[in-house]
C-alpha cells in the first residue's frame, strides 16, 4: 500500500501531467487557429501583389488586339473593362495575350489571375473553369462573300467555314454540318473568304461587323441570315479562387449599374452591347 508521502506524490505528479497535456492541446488549437486562412485567398493574392493579370487571344478586334499606333500594347474593349476592374480593386492591370486555345491550360497552371478575353460562359466550360456575371452579350454570325449565293446558315453544309481554335463558333460550324477549317485570327480568315479559299467564316456578331468595315475589300463580304445563336460573355477564373470570382462579380455588377461599362462599349462598339 501506498503512505500518505507517496499518495500524495502520485496525486501532484498526475495534475501535473493533465496539466501538460491540456496545455499543449490547447496550445495546439490557438496554432491551428492562428495559421488557418479565412477563405481561399484568392483575392488577397492579387491585392498583395498590387496587380491583376488576365489573358486574352490578342487578334480578336475590337475586343482585345494590338493597334498600329503601339503594336506592342494591346488595346480593345475587354483591355477597358480589365482596367476598369482593376481600379475598383485598387491595383494595377497586367493585360497578356496567348493562343485562345491554351488559354484554360494557362489560367489552371496559375500563369494568369483570371481570362478576360470575350469567352463565352459554356456548360463545357464550367468543367474546368468558372464565371462571373456576364459583361457582355453577343452570338454567332456567318460570314460570307456577297457572291457566294450563300443566304445563311442553313447553306453551308458540307462547305469549308472557317472558325479561331478552341472557339464556341467550332460548334456551330460542325452543328450546321460543315467542315470546321481553324485559324489563329480573325482578321487571316476574312482574307481566306475574300480570296475564295474558304466559303465563309463564323465568329462574333460585333467582330464580324468591324471586318467587314475595316478590312481591305470588306464591302464585298456580308452578313448572312439571323444570329446562329446568342451567348453570355463573362470573365473566368481557376474553380478554386471563389474569392477573387466573387469580388470581381460584384465590381462588374458596379460598372453595370453606373454606367460605365454602357460607356467602354460606346467607345468600342458604337452600341451597349452590355445589356441581354
């Protein structure tokens, strides 16, 4: 049996070791309180690094291209909308271009802050990607030579369309059952329809008009038949950044409300293309 000495030894040496053990359990929680991030971080990212970098093709007039004025400074209307953007979140813009069809690959790799470059909000797309609210709204408008004798889209099967890689217009091509011939840029397959070598082009309503305008021996190309369809144009960003998703939903909500968005589309389009 143990004397009242030893008793009493056992009972301290126990709270003591309760005591440690408490403490330490305790210590542990303040730590993982200390170290655990509120939220994803996504948006504090972009204000620690003071600058936001988004991505577009880069040949997709008026939207995102390089001017003859600066041809190293691409301007548009998705360059304004960025920069927009970026002073409602305090930081600088930092606008990059790529091919559009390593775009996604390039945002997912963490090279890129988010897409901006008038991509289409898809179920598709939502795999591996997601979006904002959109800025913008168009569709899908064929191309044709006046003389083609082609009067919309309902014409042009089995004939050579010709769409950007990695583009919604893919889709329509091979749904209205033509052979989908792919380009880098707009502007090389309106030259492609004006020379004969392709039949026509699908691309952006607003993209389609600026060609035909602006383009050596535009007048003899036209637009053929009604909107193929309409489509949703938003900002995407990694799935995992809902922060930073978030947050520019609610500046784009901002620069609808007040106008400001009506007013980079007038600059850019002559028209508000910014509303359904």
């Amino acid at each position: 049996m143990l004397n009242r000495k030893s008793y009493l030894f056992f009972v301290l040496m126990l709270v003591a070791v309760l005591f440690v053990f408490v403490g330490c359990e305790e210590a542990e929680e303040a730590v993982e309180e200390v170290v655990e991030p509120d939220g994803d971080g996504s948006l504090q990212r972009v204000l620690d690094a003071g600058e936001l970098i988004v991505v577009g093709s880069g040949g997709y007039p008026p939207f995102n291209y390089y001017g003859e004025d600066d041809p190293d400074t691409p301007i548009g209307f998705d360059v304004d909308t960025g920069k927009a953007i970026a002073e409602r979140l305090g930081v600088d813009l930092v606008y990059e271009t790529s091919d559009w069809d390593g775009l996604p690959d390039g945002l997912r790799a963490g090279r890129y802050d988010a897409i901006l470059g008038s991509m289409a909000d898809t179920e598709e797309r939502r795999e591996i990607v997601s979006f904002t609210i959109p800025y913008y709204y168009s569709g899908a408008q064929l191309i044709v030579r006046e003389d083609s004798g082609i009067e919309g889209p309902g014409d042009v099967e089995g004939l050579d369309i010709g769409v950007i890689t990695g583009e919604t217009y893919v889709d329509d091509a091979i749904g209205l059952g033509a052979e989908d011939v792919h380009y880098a840029e707009v502007n090389t397959i309106l030259l492609e329809v004006l020379g004969g070598r392709i039949d026509g082009m699908i691309t952006d309503r607003l993209v389609a008009l600026r060609g035909i305008n602006e383009i050596a021996g535009g007048d003899e190309l036209m637009m053929a038949g009604e909107l193929i369809r309409t489509e949703n144009v938003a900002v995407a960003f990694r799935q995992e950044d809902n922060e930073l998703r978030e947050k520019v939903s609610e500046i784009l909500e901002e620069l609808h409300e007040d106008g400001t968005m009506t007013a980079i589309s007038m600059e850019w389009h002559d028209i508000d293309i910014t509303k359904p």
